[in-house]
C-alpha cells in the first residue's frame, strides 16, 4: 500500500544506524550495525522532546528489539529522547503507561494487547494532552482511546494469510501456539488461521517466557497426534522452540512462524520453518517516533484515521539473500 511503500522511501533517503537494544525485559540486543552513510548526522534543528515506547514484551522477546531499532534510528534523526520500558502483565503495561505521563513526556507510543487493562490510562495520557500512538496490536481499540492512528498489521488478515498458504501447501492438520494468555493480536492470528484454512485448526496455549516448558508442550502435542502436518507459530522465538519439539518427537510437522529474525532466516535457509509473516516491526518503532515528531512539530497525522500497515508479508527460502544481513543487523 501507498504507506508502506512512502515509509520504505524515508528509509532508503535516511542516514541510518542500528542501536542496541536497551530493553531490560526484551530479548537479546540488536547488534550495532552502522548503514552506508553512518546515521551520525545532525539532529533535526527542532526543540529537544521526549517520547516513551511502553509494549507487552515478555523476556527474551527478540521482536521487541527490532521495534526499538528503528525507534532508536528515528528518535536520533529528530532529535528525540526515547525511553522505553515494558511488561507482558496488563496491569503494570499501565503503571509504566502512568509513569510516563508523570514524567510529562511529548508524547507515548503504546501496545495494546490487554486493552482492557491500559484503555483507563491511555485515555488519561490523551485527556492531559500527551499525543499517543498505538503500535503492533489491538488496532480496533485505538481509535476509540484517542490516540492519532495505529501502526502495525491486521492480525486478522495476517492469520488468513496463514490459512490461505497451508491450503496451497496441502495441509489438513495444523496447531497454532499461543504463547501469551489474554493477548489479543495472538487469539486475532489463530482465529485468522481457522477461518480461510480448509483443515482443522487447534490452539495450544503455552508459556513463552519459559522455551523448555514450550518447547515440551509442543513436543507432547505432536506426539499425541501425530496427523498434526503443521505447527503455526506466532513469534520467532517460539519458532525455534517448534523446530527443537518437532525434532523431539520425531514429527514430520512443517514449522511456520510469524516474525522475523536472524534465526528464523537461518531455519528458512536450513528449511526447517516453510514460511514466516513480516510484519516489520523495524517501521512500527520508526514510523511512530516519526509521526509524534510531525505532529508536535507541523501538526500532522498520518493514516486518514486508519491503521497504517506494515504487513502483514509472505517470506520463504527464496527471500534469505535479500534477509540474511538485514536480520542479523537487527533491521528486519
């Protein structure tokens, strides 16, 4: 669409620059990777603001790494002070929530995947003036909480993408793994699935925080049906957790994910996962940062009221030359 391919041109005309992660309860660090022309260069000659990125990240999430990648590459080019903090329980996603409106920043950048745990809050952020964004989930909630616009994919869609792939791949049996309870944007991708695939569809909730509870949950599921002829995972590093319990159980499953990662692009190219869902989170975190800077500065909002779509993608083995470096920069 018309915003997806304008955001890949800001990107391709900035000086970019990938920051490590500092996320406390996310996953491993993105890695330092400077682009061609460095992404050093001078800050927009605006007022110094400060902006806060509060998400659902659960430890070890490496997503939520990406998403700051591109915050972080954004908030240099504007002249912003990011902060960022998270947690995957709803009630202190909207302690974090209230922090920042104490802390009297410029504007929040906020997930909403236990909506009915944050919305009080979030409507208070916007009731005291603060411009809010909503990123990655919960979409359908947004606009009624006031924030400007939602940027990120329909995870309804993205699911039927799902369903619609495993149809041409001839799959009758699939199990998609819910890795975090409540979560909205997961139940949207299972029930996605369930509605465009011809085969039978059955949830499996699990712990994402804890890989070998997961993986031995997967495990014990392919074993006890061993007519499951696919696995849908709903993060990368879930992905990785199938891959070892589809092995485990000696399954013959094929491993589909969403997300990207180095990881997930290594078992594309070893074809152990048959196909991922890019949603790009690098442009969830970036166009964010972007459109609270240009709308504290000239007012503007992006979107026309809709959600602004980063996804969803299909990406097989025939994709990794162009992933390979990307993934492992911590840009895709």
């Amino acid at each position: 669409m018309r915003t997806t391919r304008t955001a890949a041109a800001l990107l391709a005309a900035s000086a970019l620059v990938v920051v490590a992660g500092c996320s406390s309860s996310g996953g491993k660090e993105a890695k330092d990777s400077p682009s061609k022309e460095g992404g050093g260069g001078v800050p927009a000659a605006t007022g110094r603001l400060k902006i806060a990125m509060v998400t659902h990240s659960g430890e070890g999430d490496t997503f939520w790494d990406i998403v700051q990648s591109g915050a972080k590459v954004a908030a240099r080019k504007d002249n912003v002070e990011f902060l960022y903090s998270a947690n995957k329980e709803g009630k202190e996603q909207a302690q974090l929530v209230q922090a920042a409106i104490d802390q009297k920043v410029d504007g929040i950048i906020v997930t909403l995947a236990k909506p009915e745990a944050v919305q009080d809050v979030v409507k208070k952020a916007v009731a005291a003036g603060i411009p809010v964004v909503t990123i990655n989930s919960g979409a359908e909630f947004s606009k009624s909480l006031g924030a400007l616009s939602h940027i990120g994919q329909d995870e309804s869609v993205a699911g039927e993408a799902i369903g619609e792939e495993l149809n041409k791949r001839g799959k009758k049996k699939a199990v998609c793994v819910i890795h975090e309870q409540g979560n909205v944007s997961l139940e949207a991708r299972c029930a996605g699935v369930k509605k465009t695939f011809k085969g039978t569809v059955e949830n499996l909730n699990v712990d994402g925080t804890n890989t070998p509870a997961t993986t031995s949950s997967i495990e014990a599921k392919l074993q006890a049906g061993k007519d499951i002829d696919s696995v849908v995972a709903l993060g990368a590093p879930i992905a990785a957790a199938a891959v070892k319990a589809k092995d485990g159980a000696g399954s013959s499953a094929e491993v589909n994910t969403f997300d990207l990662n180095a990881e997930v692009v290594k078992q594309l190219k070893a074809k152990q996962i048959g196909f991922a869902v890019d949603q790009q989170p690098y442009l969830q975190g970036y166009l964010a940062i972007d459109e609270l800077w240009l709308n504290k500065v000239n007012g503007n909002v992006i979107g026309g009221g809709k959600p602004i779509l980063t996804g969803p993608a299909l990406v097989t083995e025939k994709d990794v030359p162009a992933l390979e470096k990307l993934t492992a920069d911590g840009t895709r």
